[in-house]
C-alpha cells in the first residue's frame, strides 16, 4: 500500500477514509435501527447497521470519489515525500480520472 502514495494521494487516504466511514456508519444504522444480531460471535452487531454501512459507504465512496478526483493535490504523482503545506502542484490528470 506504501507505493500507492507515488501515484498520487488518493490511493493512499481514499480505501482509509472508505474504511472509517463503513464504520461509522454501521455505528449509527446498528444505535438508531438496530434489532436484528448479525452474528453470535459479536452479539452487538446488527444486520441494520451492516447493510446501513454497506449502503452509505458506496454512496460516500461514489460522491467523495466524483469530489477528490478533482483536486490536483489528491491526484498527481508524488516524486518525494516531502509534504509541504499549501503544496501547489500541477499536472496532466491521469486517464484513471478523467469521465
């Protein structure tokens, strides 16, 4: 996963945002309509909250792919690690990110 950053940002924090957002949301579909037990192993786990994370962390990942896609910080190739705040970086959006 580490030479993913080379490629640019976005494969780097996107599947770790996806992943934190699939657990809040199965946290908040499970409190608030939670009835069903998913799995004896884990008794406070809902099938409400996993099919809740499921749904919403598609639509988190479709809207906040459509949102970062655009931004040239996220997508251009890193060359270094060096991280430099207010970075502006420039270059041709890799075929992955044009519609």
């Amino acid at each position: 996963m580490g030479s993913n950053i080379y490629r640019g940002m976005y494969w780097f924090l996107f599947p770790g945002f996806c992943v934190i957002a699939n657990d809040v949301f199965a946290y908040i579909f499970g409190i608030s309509f939670g009835k069903t037990p998913l799995i004896a192993l884990s008794p406070k786990k809902t099938v409400e909250g996993f099919v809740g994370g499921l749904v919403m962390t598609m639509i988190w990942a479709i809207l906040g792919a459509i949102y970062v896609s655009e931004l040239p910080y996220f997508v251009c190739p890193k060359h270094d690690l060096g991280i430099i705040p207010f970075e502006q970086m420039e270059c041709e959006f890799p075929a992955a990110f044009k519609p």
